[in-house]
C-alpha cells in the first residue's frame, strides 16, 4: 500500500504516465486490487477543492483505461458505473468520468441492470452544447459501445432511449463525432422503432446537408465530407421517406444539388431499397427529380445545370424504367437550345451537357468494336445504343455542326469522343464521317488549330482502334505527302515547321499495328532518300541526287526529325502494360534496314547523314525498345549476326566506325540472360582494353560501360576470370598506376564504376572488393581521388541501364546495404583526416553518398552528420555545396523539434547560408539559390526564440542579395525574406 500510495502521490505532482503504468502493473500481477486503489484515493475522490477532486476521477479513468479486463468482476463493475453516474452532474469531474465510462462499458462484465440507470443520468445531468469536442466524443462513444454489446438492453427502454438520444445529438457539428453520430443513427433508425420520433430524427440528421465540411490539409484524421454523406443518407431515406424531400426547383442553390448528388450515389451503392418495398416510392421520386433536372438544363451556362445533368445520368442507373425517357428529353431540350438564335453563346455549355450524358453511357473501359456489341456478364446486349436511337443523329449532327466554331471546338471533340465509347451506338460508316470531319484539323498550322491539336489526335487515335482503315485513307495521306522527300534548306523555317508538325501527328496515331507498318515503311523510305553521299572532289557535276555540304545539317536535322518520331511511337507501343504484340516482328525488318544505314556511312569515305552522332543515339534508342519488346528466340537470332558483323569481322578503327558501338550496346543492354552463349571473360577484357585507347570518345566509352554493366550484372557468375582481371592486373596497370595520366585514370575509375554498380545492384560477393579499391583512391585525396568520391554516390543511384525492363538482376534492399556498409567508414575517415586533402575527399564522398540513397536511409544519424556537413559549405567545391544544400534541404521537414541538431546548429547554419548567397562569395548561381531556399525554410522549423537574434542581419544580408545578376536568385531572396518579414 506504501507503495500504492507513493506513486497516486507522484502522479498528483507530475502527472507522469509512467506512475499509471506503475499502478496497472501492480493491479495486474495482484499486488494490489481496485479496492486498495479507490481507498487510496478516497481523500481525493471526495475533495472540496475542484482540482483534486477532478484528478482523482482522472486517475481512477486512467487506471481503468489500462486495468486488464479478468481484473473487472460484476460488482466492481457496478459500483464503479454507480460512482461514475454520481460525477456525471459535477462541472468538474464530468469529463474524466464519461471517460473513464467509454471505457467500462466495454468489460464483458457489465450488467444489463447498470444501463438503464446509467443513461438517465446522462439523458439529465449530461448538456452536450457546453462540453468540449473531446468530452462529447466520450459520449458518443459510449452509446456507440452499448449498441454494439447491449442492444436488447436498449431496445427494452424503447422511447426513453430513442428521444433520450435524438436530444444528446442535437447541434453536434465537429465531423470527429458526426462520424460516430452518423453510425449510431444507422443503427437506430434500421433496428428501432422511431415512428414516435421521426420529426425528431429528421432534425438532427438533415440539419447537416448539405454537407459543406471540407477537411484541412494534411488532416490526421481522414475525414471526408463524402464520409459523412455516405455513412448516414442512405439508411436516413429508407427509413424516414423519399417524401422528406422538396421537388428540385430549376432556381435552387448549387448546395440543393449537392444533397441529391450525394443521395445518388447512396442509391448507387445500395440497391437494397427497391427490396424494402419502396420502390415506387422511389420512382415516383427519381422520376420528379429527372423533370426537375431537365427543366435546369433551360439555363445551361449555370452550376445548376451541369449538376442536374450529374444527378440525371446517375438516376439512370438506378431507375431504368426511365432511362429511355429521361435521355431522348434531355438531348431534345438540349439540341433545341443549341439551335435557337438567341443562345448561340450558349452553344459550348450545352454541348458540355451532351458530353456529360454520352460519358454516363460509355463503359469505364477500353472502346469496343463497332460491329461487336458489348455483351454484359449477365449475357444481355447493354442497351446504351437503344437509348440513343431516337436521338443520336441529332446529337451527332449537333457535334459536327460545333466542330466549325472555334469557341465550341474543344467541346464537340469531347462530345464525339464520348459518342464513340457508347457500345454500337456508331457504325463504321458514321465513324468514316466524324474522321472526315475531323481530320480538316490535323493539317492546319498549329496557330490556327493550337487548343485543339491534341484533342483532334487524341479523337483520331481512339477511332484508329476500331476503324485504322478510316485514318489510313483520309487522315494519314495529307501528313504523308507533308514530309518532303529532300530536306528543306536552313532558312525555310515554315517547311520545317510543316515535317515537324506531320511527323508528331503520325507519331501520335500510327500506334495500332495496321497503321505502324505503313508508318514504317513510309519512314524508312524517306531515310534512304537521304543517304546519298557527299560528292567527291572527283566527281564535277556532281549528280542531281548527291547532297552538297551545305544541304548536310538540314538532311541531318529531318532524319532526326524522323527517327524520333518513329522512336516515340515505339515507346508507346512497348510501354503499355501489355506491349503490343507487333514489335517483336521488327527486329528482322527494321532493325537490320536501320544498322545497313549507319554501318554503310561508317565505313564510308565520304560524308554521310548517318555519321551523324546524334542519329546513332537516335537509332540505339530505337533497337533498345525493339530488342526489348521482342522473344528469347528473336533476341538470340537478332544477337548472333550482331556478333558476326562486330566482332567476328574486322575491327574499325576510324572514329565514325568506332562510334557505332553506341548501337551495338543499345542491342545488348535488354537482351536476356539467356541469350548469351559466348564465352565472356576474354571479350570483357577486350572491350575494357578498346575503352582504354587514346581515340576512345566520350559517347564511345559510354556506350561501352554500358556494355560491361549489362552484361557484368547477367553473367556475374561465369565471368569470375574477367572479376579477377579487374581486381589484381587492370587496377595494379591503370586504376591505381601513377604514371598513367589522370585523365586516362579517371576514364578508368568510370568504367570501374560501372562493373561494381553492376555487381552491386545483384548483391554479388565481389561487389565490396570492388568499392574497397575506391576507397585506397580516396585516400590518395588528389583529383582521381575526388572522382572516386564522387563514384561512391554514383554506386547507389539507380539508372536505365540496370533496370526491371531491361532484364536486369536486382535485388531488394541493396541500396541500404550498401549504405550500412559504407557510411560508417566514410564517417570514421573523415573524422581522422581533419584539414588535410583526404578530409574534402571524404567530405565529397559523404555529401555524394546521402545525395544518392533516400534520406529515410541516414535520417537517425543527422546528429553525427551535421557538423560534418557544416564543415563541407566551407569547402571550394561548388558541386560539394549543391549537395549538401540539397540535403539539408530534404531533411529539413523532419529535423523541427528543439532537440534536433538543426536548433543546436542553427545560428551557424544561418550565417553560412548568407555567406553562400552571396555572389562575392560564391560565383556559382546554383549555390546561392540553394542556400536561399534553404534558409527560407528556417523560420517554418525553428523556434521564435532561436531564429529571432539573427532576424536583423538576415534582412540586411538578403537585401544585398536583391541586386544579384541573376534572376532567379533574386526571386529566391525576395522569397526567403517574405519568410522572415511575414
């Protein structure tokens, strides 16, 4: 009891949670019982003076909250509701006891004989309106208990609990207990009999529509107005009447229309009501709702009418009886508006209405086949096109007759778009029409069409699903005969303008197969007539056909053109979840075409179009999505006359040869494993040799890392020889001898990262030897030593080449521990190497490292690494600041509580952020606008009290910052000190 005692003490002094646990532990193990605890705090349940009286209760609730239930027999039950009930009319102790109820109405142990008792306490002593939020929430939640334990218990006291609950409810308004509220009227609206209360239930349940509650961001508790909506309109119609309703007047508010919305889609969910014999109370309803709607439609330009519009086509769902006659009214109301004079400014309005209609008509999914009507589960024909009969000639009418205005083009696209997706509401005859129609706008220049481009092709592409002969015949012609045979000269822009414009409308809709081969063949005609060669100083005249110099960039800039409009389409194709099945046959049609162009203009001694560099990367891109899309067996055919062609015959070495390697990597890198049958170790050291030579480019040595990291990361385990190459000779011979230039060792450290990332992605076993070595290179802290550095982040970042889609191996979670492996050795090296060249090194490794795994990863250690970030703005490292800006940047949001690192750093963190926004200081824009940014995010996280002292110096520093020469930063300063101002 001593003890017992010590801690009811304790807690009256501090309030600790941890003197409760203290209190239910020992009422758990049997050291003491609710009968030592209630004696204990018998002085202070009983007090004269309000605040020990209240914190009395409050421990007793509290003790209960966490008391096991085995602990809780029926007559401590009992006395303890009668004490509670005893609190219920004392101001002060009122909250802790419905608390410490909404609690022991849940014990097994309660008694049927305590509820009556216990709710005539509350239906006298407990005043709803002059509680708080939390202390009402204890009364809903009790009675929302009972209901669930007891509801015979309930039922027995019949009107007394009915009326008793309808006045607890009465003006309750926080959406917190409306939820509970709303679940509790369910109940006793389906379970009880309220024909004595019905006015009564009315008022407390359609006071809150139309439900006007709008959550605020972020909210902790979820809660939405369509919660509350849905949770209670439902059961409140089917119980209380359809007749609670007004007809729908055309002049009602927007709010009116909402309620009904939000009945709608009750009515939707619960097809329960027509078996609950309401039914032709229901349609009755519905069919003076759809009147009333029709006759908003008069004024088509207002709220009021595309609301309405809402209501009818969900109403159509649910009475079907009416659907034939609420949509042949609605479309001839609306066509009649449409073509009277005195509502030509009307015209978009109602045809937004239209499209509204049509869209409740249209299936969710992908657009049928004209001729194939969809068929339902059930078997039956959906009858979508049957209520459209007798007005679909004039809704279509109307739609073609908007195409030939601008203000009712971007309409009438929708409204058609809409009209194709109704099952077989469209023959293919009429479909030929609407592209006929349609298709006058492709062609235009895109200032005469610049709003409805895209809905013109989107619009095409959909009927090119179920009609590609419409768009093959009428539409792609026009674009066909757009793209010239021979590329326009360098100043004629508007022909320029004209392919650019044809190639993305045929980009966008030659998707479907039929359409793609005919795409194909057309482009591919067009690059052969732009391969002819350059003539040579022999040739005089030269012929008709040759290119002069003058001619090669045009002729460059149009294969561009065609090659990437081709590549988009083909990206479209193979993305789709479920790539289209024509791809594959590709890799013997165009691919092969494709490598003849490039490789007949590398081994060429004149100039040629396909020499072109940015073509290459252009035509890798486009065997990367082919190889990608296309089977096992293809891929292996596809790969063995690579292999011929590259390296069984005979090496090139000019540099337009040695630049097509850019098209043999984008063959490899979505290749299968599978696929490859040929020893690797040797060809892996070959290729690491070739990057090595001083003609090696940039993109030549790019496109081989990609080489390696593919085919290193599918083939770890058979190329243990090439593994131990790179380990002992190529890094003893290049990597890590000094007597090879730095340039040639850098190259080295990259092609060095490619092989461990390869490795690492797949969690091999050699994958740390490799990132050991980059360590040695970091403490050498010269230059090669900083792109080490920098190469342990670029270990950790995902890229394209090692990805899913290109069959790559990856496993989960090897970012993190790559992280746990590396983190530590970077931060104890760093902390050892204070002022020397190794501690930028390591400060560039740490900032490159948390820049490349996400921030959830490092987040617990912000404590160590913020000195040493600190450390690194200090740093003449551009690149060093922008990442450890951006850090701190992203860790801004969860370091905010005073115990953080960035309140104890903050005076320091503020004045190096000044220092970096300073062009003086910093020359570099993308640190002074980091450094801003930054620092305008200080006053949202830091304390008032912290941040305050340097206020004065801030402004006057960002005031300074307002003449940068750069315009960005100024509008970053001007932010920062709306920030500090405000």
């Amino acid at each position: 009891m001593e003890g017992l005692e010590r801690h009811v003490r304790s807690w009256f002094a501090s309030e600790k949670p941890a003197e409760i646990e203290h209190v239910i532990s020992a009422l758990s193990s049997g050291e003491c019982t609710l009968l030592d605890i209630v004696k204990t705090l018998g002085e202070y349940l009983t007090s004269e003076e309000d605040i020990l009286r209240t914190k009395g209760v409050q421990f007793l609730s509290l003790v209960i909250e966490g008391c096991p239930k085995e602990k809780l027999n029926r007559q401590a039950v009992h006395v303890l509701v009668t004490f509670y009930r005893t609190k219920l009319d004392d101001t002060e102790t009122i909250t802790p006891a419905l608390k410490g109820l909404s609690h022991l109405v849940r014990s097994p142990a309660l008694g049927s004989s305590d509820i009556p008792d216990l709710f005539n306490a509350m239906f006298t002593h407990v005043k709803m309106r002059v509680l708080v939020q939390s202390t009402r929430f204890f009364v809903f939640d009790t009675i929302d208990t009972l209901l669930k334990t007891h509801p015979d218990d309930l039922k027995a006291m019949g009107d007394q609990f009915v009326a008793g609950y309808a006045a607890l409810a009465s003006g309750e308004k926080d959406p917190r207990n409306l939820t509970v509220a709303f679940a509790i009227a369910r109940v006793i609206l389906t379970e009880f009999d309220i024909s004595k209360h019905v006015e009564d239930y009315f008022d407390i349940t359609f006071c809150y529509f139309p439900i006007t509650f709008r959550p605020p961001p972020n909210d902790p508790y979820g809660i939405s107005a369509d919660d509350l909506k849905s949770s209670l309109f439902f059961w409140v119609v089917l119980k209380l009447g359809f007749g609670i309703f007004q007809p729908v007047d055309a002049a009602i508010e927007e709010a009116a229309l909402d309620t009904l919305q939000a009945f709608v889609r009750v009515l939707q969910s619960n097809p329960v009501v027509a078996d609950e014999g309401r039914a032709d109370d229901m349609d009755d309803f519905v069919r003076t709702v759809c009147v009333d709607c029709l006759d908003a439609f008069g004024e088509p330009e207002k709220p009021q009418a595309r609301a309405g519009m809402k209501i009818l086509c969900s109403f159509l769902s649910i009475a079907q009886n009416l659907s034939s006659y609420a949509i042949a009214q609605a479309a001839e109301k609306l066509v009649t508006i449409f073509h009277d004079p005195m509502e030509v400014s009307n015209r978009a309005s109602v045809i937004v209405l239209l499209t509204d209609l049509l869209n409740s008509l249209a299936p969710p999914e992908n657009l049928p086949t004209p001729d194939k009507p969809v068929v339902t589960t059930s078997g039956s024909i959906p009858s979508s096109q049957d209520l459209l009969t007798s007005s679909k000639d004039a809704v279509l009418g109307l739609l073609i007759v908007g195409l030939k205005t601008p203000s009712t083009r971007v309409p009438s696209l929708h409204g058609l778009a809409a009209l194709i997706r109704v099952p077989s509401a469209v023959t293919k005859d009429e479909l030929g029409y609407i592209v006929l129609e349609v298709g006058e706008f492709v062609g235009k220049e895109p200032n005469d069409a610049e709003d409805t481009t895209s809905d013109v092709l989107s619009l095409l592409s959909s009927i090119a699903v179920v009609a590609p002969q419409h768009v093959a015949t009428q539409v792609l012609p026009p674009l066909f005969l757009a793209l010239p045979d021979r590329p326009p000269p360098r100043d004629a822009h508007p022909q320029r303008a004209a392919y650019w414009h044809a190639l993305s409308a045929l980009s966008q809709l030659c998707t479907q197969p039929e359409l793609f081969e005919t795409f194909v063949i057309r482009l591919t005609t067009k690059l052969d007539l732009l391969c002819s060669p350059l003539p040579s100083a022999s040739t005089n005249p030269p012929p008709a056909d040759i290119l002069d110099a003058e001619e090669m960039e045009p002729a460059a800039a149009y294969a561009h053109a065609i090659l990437t409009a081709l590549g988009n389409t083909l990206s479209a194709k193979v993305s789709k979840s479920r790539p289209d099945a024509d791809v594959p046959k590709y890799i013997n049609t165009l691919l092969p075409r494709l490598f003849r162009l490039c490789l007949e203009a590398a081994v060429s001694k004149e100039q040629q179009v396909f020499a072109d560099m940015r073509l290459l990367r252009v035509v890798a891109r486009i065997i990367g999505l082919v190889v990608e899309a296309s089977p096992t067996a293809s891929q292996s055919n596809f790969f063995g006359d690579l292999v011929s062609a590259y390296l069984d015959g005979k090496a090139g070495t000019s540099t337009r040869q040695r630049n097509t390697v850019v098209l043999y990597a984008a063959a490899h890198v979505p290749m299968r494993r599978d696929v490859y049958q040929i020893s690797l170790s040797r060809r892996l050291a070959d290729l690491v040799t070739w990057c090595s030579s001083d003609s090696c480019t940039a993109s030549q040595r790019e496109a081989a890392s990609h080489i390696l990291a593919s085919l290193v990361n599918k083939r770890a385990d058979d190329i243990g020889d090439f593994l131990k190459y790179q380990l002992d000779d190529y890094w003893s011979k290049v990597v890590y001898n000094h007597t090879v230039s730095a340039s040639d060792r850098r190259n080295a450290v990259a092609l060095w990262v490619s092989i461990a990332r390869a490795l690492l992605v797949r969690s091999h076993p050699s994958a740390m030897a490799f990132t050991d070595k980059l360590f040695i290179l970091i403490d050498e802290g010269d230059e090669v030593g900083r792109e080490a550095a920098h190469a342990l982040g670029t270990l950790a970042i995902k890229d394209e080449v090692l990805a899913k889609r290109n069959h790559a191996i990856l496993k989960v979670l090897y970012a993190q521990r790559y992280l746990d492996v590396v983190l530590p050795r970077i931060l104890e090296a760093v902390q050892n190497v204070t002022g020397s060249r190794r501690e930028a090194a390591y400060l560039v490794a740490l900032a490159s490292v948390l820049n490349a795994v996400p921030k959830t990863l490092y987040l617990p250690q912000m404590t160590k690494l913020m000195p040493l970030l600190i450390r690194g703005l200090n740093l003449d490292d551009p690149t060093l600041r922008v990442d450890i800006i951006n850090i701190l940047t992203d860790t801004v949001d969860a370091a905010s509580d005073e115990k953080s690192s960035l309140t104890s750093y903050a005076s320091t963190l503020v004045l190096e952020m000044l220092k970096n926004s300073m062009v003086t200081d910093m020359p570099d824009p993308r640190v002074r606008s980091g450094a801003l940014k930054y620092l305008a995010l200080l006053p949202g996280v830091i304390r008032y009290d912290v941040l305050h002292p340097y206020k004065a110096q801030v402004l006057k520093e960002l005031g300074k910052v307002l003449d940068d020469p750069r315009r960005a930063v100024r509008k970053e300063a001007v932010d920062a000190r709306y920030k500090y101002t405000g």
